[in-house]
C-alpha cells in the first residue's frame, strides 16, 4: 500500500461556471516528485461502508516546475462526492492522497528534436496534457510540431486562454478548439472522422477525457496508419 501523502490548500479559482482550479502545497514530503501526465489519488471525508474513505484520482494540473506545489483542475459534478469535497475545501485545509502514479502517459525521456506529436483533450483533460505541452514549449532544441485540439461544449467553458494563446503563437503549435454545441460546431471524435484534424501517422498522440471519444479517435488513428505504439490514453470516464 502506497504511503498516504499530505497538502494543504493554499489557493483556489473558478475558472467557469463548473471548473475550479486549486492550488496545494505539500506537507509530508516537502517535495511531490513527479513528472507531467501523473495523477493522484485524493481521499475525501466521506466513508464507504467499510470505513474506508471514498477516494478519486485526478490528473496534476500544474507542469512539474516546482516540486514543493501541485495544482488539480476539476468540473463540479453536481451530488459528486469527490468535487463537492475538493470546492468545500478552505485555505489551509488538508488533504491525504497517494502518487503521483501514472506509468503510460508520459514524454519520452529524450525527445527526439524532430518528434511530432499530436494531444487530444476533452473538457478538463488539459490537465492532463499542459505538462506536456509547457516542457515541449520551454524545449529550445526541439524543433518538431505539435498539434493541440481541445474539445469544449460552449466558448463559455474555455479557461486559461491567455496560456492557450501563448501556445498557439508558437510556430511549433498548432492549437484548434472545438465547440460541439456551439453553431456549426463537432465533437472532437467526428471531426477526426470527418478528416477536420489532421493526422501524422508518424506523430506521437496523446489523448485524454471521455472514453468513448478516446475509442472512437483512437479507432480513427489506426484506420489512417497510427501505429498502436504511438496512442497513449488518460480515459477519464466513459
């Protein structure tokens, strides 16, 4: 069993009408040793029968520059045990969690300068990939392209648009965001089936968020070559 670790609160935003962003500091250890594409575990107040507490796992949001602070980025599900918990909490509140864990999300350890790579992220599933996208960004000597597409219901959901922006005015990015209920606008999946992105079978593809669209692109990505080595998957719910 994983030692349990703890964190206190030190700083939390809402970002939209349902997504909130918090930020803890660590406790015990001092530092949290990670990596980006790495999840923990938190462990809520509330008991399951056994006494055991409910817990749920949640992708660090925040890149890997400071090792003595994490941030978790999450929807406010309404009734939901986990969330409801997390946006309750207050200013110097704690929180034991285990990890980070996560063995098949991850950058290569040496990037290739010419590696192109492709992240697919629905809803809050940029936390997910912001680590990977803020270590290629800071990677002067890599000089491949990487392709961003984030799928969000409305424009109302997009948050950080400022660091989206910063990215997609790096000649190396190419950042498109999908509305699907706005007018005109497409699920991330039919827009890769419809051939709206476009695909490198020489790419590395990291896809992150709903299961069912993380199947049905990843189903596309084959038909046109990707091999089955190149799809790394982060599926938050189905």
């Amino acid at each position: 069993m994983a030692a349990p670790r703890t964190a206190k609160l030190i700083a939390k935003q809402r970002l939209t009408e349902n997504v909130h962003e918090l930020t803890f500091e660590m406790i015990d250890p001092a530092e949290l040793g990670y990596d980006s594409g790495k999840y923990i575990i938190v462990a809520t107040d509330v008991l399951k029968e056994n006494g055991t507490p409910v817990k749920r796992a949640y992708s660090i949001a925040s890149p890997p520059e400071d090792q003595g602070m994490f941030k978790l980025c999450f929807k406010l599900i309404p009734g939901g045990v986990a969330t409801n918990f997390l946006v309750n909490l207050h200013a110097g509140d704690e929180i034991r969690f285990s990890g980070p864990w996560g063995k098949n999300f991850h950058l290569p350890a040496e990037i290739d300068p010419v590696q192109s790579f492709c992240f697919v992220g629905s809803g809050t599933a940029l936390s997910a990939v912001h680590g990977h996208l803020w270590r290629l960004a800071r990677d002067s000597s890599w000089r491949g392209r990487a392709r961003f597409y984030w799928g969000l219901r409305r424009k109302a959901d997009l948050y950080h648009a400022e660091a989206v922006a910063a990215l997609a005015g790096d000649s190396r990015f190419r950042v498109e965001i999908l509305y699907s209920d706005e007018p005109g606008g497409k699920m991330l999946d039919r827009a890769f089936e419809e051939g709206a992105c476009e695909i490198e079978p020489r790419a590395l593809h990291y896809l992150a968020g709903n299961g069912n669209m993380i199947e049905s692109v990843t189903q596309t990505l084959s038909a046109h070559g990707v091999d089955v080595d190149r799809i790394f998957k982060e599926i938050y719910f189905s």
